[in-house]
C-alpha cells in the first residue's frame, strides 16, 4: 500500500468518526430537547408541577411572571407540535420554525424571568435548553436542513 494511499484512508476514516459523532451530538441533543418539550407541553396544558411531581404549578408560575393563564394552553399545544416536528421525518422548512419557536420560547422564559427579579436557577435552566436546541440545530444531518434557500447567480448572466 502506498503512502498516499494510506493517508487518504486515514483521511477518509477521520472524517466518518466525525460524522458519527456528529449525528450521534444531533441525536442527543435533539432528545433532550424533544422531551422537554413533551414533558413541558403536557405539563402546561394539564397545569401540573413544573417539574411533573414537584415545584410549583405552572399556573402559579406564569401569575408570578405576570402572564395570564390560557397561556398555558396555547404553548402546550405548541410544544407539543414542535416535539413531533423535530422527530418526524423530512418537513425542513417546519422544523426550521420548530427550532426557531423553541429557542424563542426558552430565552424568553429566561428573559421573564429575569425582570421579575428570579435566581440564577429560573434562568440557568431555559438557557441550557436554549443552547441544546441550538446545538440540535447546527448538527443535523443534511436529510434534515432546507439546504441553500437563494442559490448565488451563475457568473456571466446578466441581472434578471
């Protein structure tokens, strides 16, 4: 075997180990997203605990934060959708919305929170999610992205 074929097997297996990990970093971060989703979507819309068995009840939460509760409803529902959005197959400009609405969800619990004078513990956890989702996102795989929405203009044709 060739020098220069063994380097470009190196090459070559290097770069499946990164995809690997990169798909298997989609996946886990793409869960733990999904079900605090499900978990919170459920919660919201039964208006139990936050935490399922523990913590305050949602209702009082959102009275706290000064929101009023059919809120609850309305992002329930839509937590909801976005878990199944984000595991379901194809559908990439929705899911585009899906990560988009989580993350606008998430640092905006964090943000209410903080005007409302919480602790550091209200705002650290919807920011850790906020960045998971992130991460979700920039690590799928390309069956799951929109791909190039303005393909750049071929060279030598004129403005349209």
């Amino acid at each position: 075997m060739s020098t220069r074929t063994s380097t470009m097997s190196a090459l070559h297996l290097q770069e499946d180990a990164l995809l690997k990990l990169k798909l298997i970093g989609y996946w886990v971060t793409t869960i733990i997203v999904t079900l605090e989703l499900l978990a919170g979507g459920v919660t919201d819309l039964i208006h139990r605990p936050a935490l399922l068995f523990a913590g305050d009840p949602v209702v009082l939460i959102l009275a706290k934060l000064g929101y009023p509760v059919y809120l609850l409803t309305i992002l329930g529902v839509w937590k909801l959708l976005g878990a199944v959005t984000l595991l379901m197959p194809r559908f990439p400009r929705l899911k585009e919305w899906a990560y988009a609405g989580t993350f606008i969800e998430l640092t905006g619990a964090a943000a209410s929170s903080a005007a409302r004078g919480g602790g550091m513990g209200d705002l650290i956890g919807p920011l850790i999610l906020a960045v998971l989702t992130l991460a979700s996102w920039a690590l799928r795989p390309p069956s799951r992205t929109l791909g190039v929405l303005f393909p750049g203009r071929r060279t030598g044709v004129g403005p349209s």
